[in-house]
C-alpha cells in the first residue's frame, strides 16, 4: 500500500510526534519511514494500523473529514509510545494535510502586500527594519531587484499592523527555512521537515497563512525531491524556497504592511446582479488526486470569473467534469453549455480572484453566449500581446502565491511544430510564439489536438490561453477558434460557436479548410529565438538549484577553483555584473565557516548563507522576467 492510502496528517501533529524523540530515534527516523507505509492495513471500523513486528501496532483514526488531526488519533501499542519511533514513521510517511481556516484570528483576513515593501540584505537583522535590495532597470543592470511578492494594497479598509506575536513567529518560519535550505534535499529528512511544520503552525496560529502555505509547499516539495515523484523539479523547489524565504523576511523585518500576512480563507463578497458570458473550460487534474472542471467567464465591463467544479476523483473526474451540471443558482447549463453560453445572476456571491459562490440566495438564468469576435469577448483579443503579457507579469511578480496566470488572446498563424511545441507567429508581423499543452496528459486532448494544427502550416487561429511566465514567449491554450474574414481559417460546427475547447473536444479534419495556405515568407520552427536559453543566467539558476539539492556545502564546492571561474566570467562577459557579483556573494558565504582554536564552528547559523541565496534567487527571477517580457514585443 502506498504513503498516498495513508489519511493526511495535520503538520502540527507530525512536528509534535517529531519533537518528543531522543536524538537516537531522530537518526532513524528517515529510514523508517521508507518503508512502514507497505505494512499499512485498513480496518473495518474505518481505522487503519502499520504493524511493527509482534509488539508494536500504530493506529490511526482520522476524524469526520478523513484528516489525522489530534494526537489522539495516532495509538501506538509499544511500550515507549507515544514517544515512539513507530507512531513517528507512520505519521511522516502520510501526506501532509491542508490547513484549514482559523476561525478565531482577527489578523487572518487582510488583503495584498503594501507597495514596495523592503526585503532585508544578505547582511541584516530579519528582526529589524532596513534597507531594501537596491532595484533593478533590467537583466543586465548589475543592480538586485525587489522581492517577487510585493504589490499594491488592494483598495478597502485599513487592516490592523502586524503583532509582536506575528513578527516572533516569522523569526521562526525564517530560521527553520534558512536550516532547510542550508540542510538541502540530501540532508533535508523527516526532522528538518517537522521543524518547518512546526514554524508553519506557530504561523498559522500568528495570522499568517500565506507564509504558513508558503512553508507547507516547501516540506511537499522536499518530500517528493527526496522520493523522487514524477514530474517534481528542482527550478520548482527553488521557487517555493524564494517565496518562503522573502515573505518570511519582510514580515521578521517589522516594517511589512498587514497585507503581507495574506487571508486564511477565501472570503465571498456579495456582487448583486450580474451578467457573465462563457469562453471556455479547462480541465483540472493535481497531483493529489483531485480532478475537475474550471469554467472561464466574462463580465460586460471585462471583468474575468470562473465558475469550479474540483473534487476527488482524478483523472475519471476531469473527464466527466466537462459535461457536468453546473451547480450554481439551479442554473440547468452544464459546463459545456456555459462556456458557449452565460448567465445572469442574481445575489451573486464574488471571491477577490473572481471564483463564483453557490450559496443559498444565489438564482442564476440561462443568457444566450456571445461569439469571441462580439463584446465583451472581442476585447480580449484586441489588446497588443506585449502590453497583455507586461500586465501579466506584474501581476504574477505582485502575487507570488497566485495559482495561474490571466488568461490572454489573440490571432496567430501557425508556423510549424518544433519538438514538443508549437510554432505560431502572432497577426500583424507579431512575435514568434511556442504554445505548449496547457496539460500534459496522454489522456487529455490538449497534445493530440495541437499536433492536429501543428500539420497545417499556414493556419489562421484565434488563441485564448493563460501565458507561461517562467518561459520566454510561450503560451499554454485553452481554446482556439477561426479568424474572422480569414480564408485559410477553422470550420467548426455552428453548435460550438467558434470556439473549440482543447481540453475536451477533439479536432477532426472535417474542422480544418481544405488545401493549403500561401506558404508565403515561413520561418523555419527550429529558428525560434529564446532569449532564456541563450543567456547565461542559467549558470546561477543552477547554482541554485545545486544548494536546494545538496545543501551549503554543494554551493560551496561549486565556487572553488577553476568551477568559479566557470561561472561568473561568462556572466560579466554577457553585462550580468549584478548576477555575477550575487553569486560570488553566495559562494563566499556557504564557504565561510569560522572555527576557534579547537576546530569548532564559531557560526553555525545559516541566516547569513540563506541570505545571500534568497538575493541571487531574486536577481534571477527579476532578470528571468524581464528577458519574458522582451519575448513577447
């Protein structure tokens, strides 16, 4: 039986169960773990034991929402429980559990971060205000940028400043995430993890949930580094690692706005009537066995909203969700049906990022949809993709916790396939652009539909997708319909009113014209500049990712001798001197460990050496969005 069929455990569980081992226990914790979980056995009662041997049984009892979330909920029978060995693997080898919403936090409902908030140098206190990271004019300034999370309060009531208790408890998420980071992948075992829960529950129980989310995505992370899951990457865990690390930071400093602390539940406000028109569905499908529909719908005035359908169920569930009822107001649409179509609602209920609510006041009637070239859908195609791809950025740079970019629009043709992409240049004598599989799945037809354009070069499409930011001039679609007035253009069925969603419905050749285009002046696909790659900033994203695999001293290996020079020429070659002068920053640091006259540590504190990371991986992400935004002009 595999970890994922043990119930979730709530981290403070875990780090508590941690914490009352000897230091021997401690050092056999890992390998415990490794394999208690194939001894896991369900109950009729709804329990589930691990036996260890003939005199040790673990229990567990999870409660009404199948969660372990009391101590009381994991027996051991051996004679040291519950400060046992056995208790402590089998709670390390279940999945940790989301937190759920404090219910008696006054400080847990705030909003965004407040402008320009000032991230503490690879030199400062986190306990004390100071000044910010010098900012950056661009890839190539030489200057270190501002934190990827800070953004402009949203516009509403002036939430309380942060407590004496908030900013002690984001001291503590700081150290155990400066001691993760420094311990890396390698070292990063069960009671390196129980310490950042522990920080992330002390966080939680402070009002700070976007740092506690922050800290949980870390410890999956590093589970799933050290177990080696499908898909898990290093670039990811060096990102979740940046994000915990800068809000950690400016909230220790004292000086973050209440906004930094993020909201502990998503707060429905009441929108009152309203009208939204549908332009497409996507299928969802996350590594935890969830899977769904989300439903893309517009506003008369622009305004973006989506209407979900995610439950258990993974894959079957993402299949079927397409064409499910939609469970919103007693509408009788299905999800097919509103993406073609709309609603108007009346006592409808909005989310800050646009999700509708279901609640018992909401009456939702059908409207009939409108065409992608009519209002308000038109208007998302009528913007410049670099000014839209510019708006996306900053919102993904002011809020380094939202799930997905905005989608974007607009007309493309189709240049050719290039490996696993295609190649697309955007109307008008536009960039080059890549569009990849929103979703890779073989059993989704977001690859197969794609290879189906991919065949005829020449192509008019109208796109509508959500933009890559983490790559240079990619966009991931959702839905492509054809071009008005263009001859050489999709013919799809009058029922699908011009628009086919990749993630369900399958192009067949009657929906493509006949013939061929004017192969007029074709770029070859192989041609595609991509600025990311070509720059050397890579060297430092893999110095990066080499300290959040192996640690300090894998950084400090990495600085030494002929590999340094490997590194940072090549940077001031390409006018990167703030990149080079950050990395060199960080090796220095993660190879400076002062002994005394016996050989031992003088300063075994990782804050300095979590500093000087957390200030390159900044750079590079800065330096990385702004070679994404040129992408796109």
């Amino acid at each position: 039986m595999s970890p994922a069929s043990l119930p979730p455990v709530a981290p403070d569980v875990l780090a508590e169960a941690v914490e009352q081992l000897s230091a021997r226990l401690r050092k056999k914790l890992d390998a415990a773990i490794e394999g208690c979980a194939e001894h896991a056995v369900p109950a009729a009662d709804g329990s589930l034991g691990v036996r260890f041997g003939e005199d040790a049984l673990v229990t567990l009892r999870p409660g009404p929402s199948g969660t372990v979330g009391e101590a009381g909920q994991a027996v051991c029978t051996c004679l040291l429980a519950p400060r046992c060995l056995h208790r402590a693997a089998v709670l390390g080898a279940a999945p940790i559990a989301d937190a759920e919403a404090a219910p008696d936090l006054p400080d847990a409902t705030v909003g965004l971060p407040d402008p320009a908030p000032d991230l503490p140098g690879p030199t400062a206190d986190p306990a004390k205000p100071t000044a910010g990271l010098p900012q950056p004019t661009g890839p190539a300034s030489g200057t270190t940028p501002a934190p990827a999370g800070s953004a402009p309060t949203a516009p509403g009531p002036t939430a309380p400043p942060l407590t004496p208790a908030q900013v002690r408890a984001a001291t503590a998420l700081w150290e155990a995430a400066a001691e993760a980071l420094s311990a890396g992948v390698t070292a990063g075992g069960a009671v390196v993890q129980a310490e950042l829960l522990r920080a992330a529950h002390t966080a939680r129980l402070a009002g700070l949930p976007r740092a506690e989310a922050a800290a949980l995505r870390v410890v999956r992370g590093l589970r799933a580094a050290r177990e080696r899951g499908r898909g898990q990457r290093l670039g990811d865990l060096a990102g979740a690692f940046r994000e915990l690390l800068a809000g950690a930071a400016l909230l220790a400093s004292g000086t973050a706005g209440p906004g930094a602390a993020g909201t502990a539940r998503r707060a429905y406000a009441q929108g009152g009537s309203l009208r939204a028109y549908g332009l497409c569905r996507e299928p969802v499908l996350s590594a935890t066995g969830y899977g769904g529909v989300s439903t893309h719908l517009v506003g008369p005035d622009g305004s973006r909203y989506t209407v979900s359908d995610v439950r258990p169920g993974g894959l079957a569930r993402a299949r079927g969700a397409g064409s499910a009822s939609v469970a919103l107001g007693g509408a009788v649409l299905d999800h097919a049906g509103l993406a073609r179509g709309g609603l108007r609602i009346v006592g409808a209920t909005v989310s800050p990022d646009g999700r509708l609510g279901a609640g018992r006041g909401v009456r939702a009637t059908p409207l009939r949809g409108v065409d992608w070239s009519e209002e308000p859908a038109a208007a998302l195609f009528a913007r410049p993709v670099g000014e839209a791809m510019a708006a996306a950025l900053d919102d993904g740079a002011r809020e380094a916790d939202a799930p997905e970019a905005a989608l974007l629009g607009c007309d493309v043709e189709v240049v050719g396939a290039a490996g696993e992409y295609l190649v697309a240049r955007v109307a008008g004598g536009g960039p080059l652009l890549r569009l990849r599989p929103a979703h890779p799945h073989p059993e989704l037809p977001h690859a197969a539909n794609l290879r189906r354009i991919a065949e005829r070069p020449g192509l008019a499409l109208r796109v509508l997708g959500r933009p890559d930011l983490d790559r240079a001039a990619t966009l991931r679609p959702l839905a492509v319909g054809p071009v008005p007035g263009e001859p050489y253009t999709l013919r799809l069925p009058e029922e699908w009113l011009g628009r086919a969603d990749l993630g369900y419905d399958r192009l067949q050749g009657s929906h493509f014209p006949r013939g061929a285009a004017d192969p007029g002046t074709a770029v070859p696909p192989a041609a595609v500049p991509d600025p990311l790659a070509d720059a050397p900033l890579w060297r430092v994203r893999r110095l990066l990712e080499t300290g959040v695999a192996g640690g300090r001293r894998a950084v400090a290996e990495a600085g030494r001798g002929t590999d340094a020079a490997a590194l940072l020429a090549p940077l001031r070659r390409a006018g990167l001197g703030g990149a080079a002068r950050l990395a060199a920053a960080l090796t220095a640091e993660a190879d400076r460990r002062p002994r005394d006259a016996f050989g031992r540590l003088t300063d075994a504190s990782a804050d300095g050496y979590a500093r000087a990371w957390l200030a390159s991986a900044v750079h590079l992400a800065a330096a990385e969005r702004s070679l994404v935004a040129a992408s796109w002009s």
